[in-house]
C-alpha cells in the first residue's frame, strides 16, 4: 500500500497544526492516528493489524513496480539510422577489418551474444 493510497483510508483535518503532523481518523472504525505526509507507517501499520482484509485486498490489486533487471531485458533496439546503431556499425567495420577477422565472426553465437548486452 503506497504512503498515499493509505491517507485515502483515513480523514485528514484541513487545519492540521504542528507542521507535516496530524491525527487522521480512520474511515473504517474512527480511531485517530498520529502520522504526517512523509511518513505514513503509521497510518499502514493500523491498516495491517486492524483491516487486513482491505489492506491485503488494496495490495493485491496495486501495479508493481518493475525492477532494474526487467526495464534493461526491455531494451530498445536502435534503429538503422540512429548515431549511435551508426556509431557501433562503424566501430565493429574497424574491429573487423582491423584486425583481419573472417566476416563470419557476426554470425557466431558468442557474438549474437555479445551484441544483445547494452
């Protein structure tokens, strides 16, 4: 449950004082709640150990967030005209006939390999 889908739960005063805290009352069975905006635990700890029916039930249906690994697997290709797809072409040319390598090096597995890291 994110810090502001929590506060959804919860009525918060217009008026609140002492800077970020408030009480909020919660919309379920009217207990107060000390919390501020940056910091919500308490606020998700009442909603764990009082409604964990609504809590498990919100949590379940929250997108997840993908992880560093899943967004680089995405990748995108370059397209033929991009400076950079450019810029490699070039380089793999001066690799290749530089050192005097068989063209048929880009079709070996090790080299597919090696071109789908980014």
């Amino acid at each position: 449950m994110s810090s502001k889908s929590v506060l959804e739960h919860f009525t918060v005063p217009d008026d609140f004082q002492n800077g970020n805290t408030f009480k909020g009352k919660c919309m379920h069975c009217g207990t107060l709640i000390s919390g501020s905006y940056k910091v919500t635990s308490n606020f998700v700890t009442h909603m764990k150990r009082k409604h964990r029916d609504l809590y498990i039930l919100h949590s379940e249906n929250k997108e997840i967030q993908p992880t560093l690994t899943q967004c680089i697997k995405k990748s995108v290709k370059y397209s033929p005209s991009d400076p950079k797809q450019l810029e490699m072409t070039n380089a793999l040319i001066m690799f290749i006939a530089g050192d005097l390598l068989p063209l048929s090096i880009v079709e070996s597995e090790e080299f597919k390999n090696l071109m789908e890291k980014d």
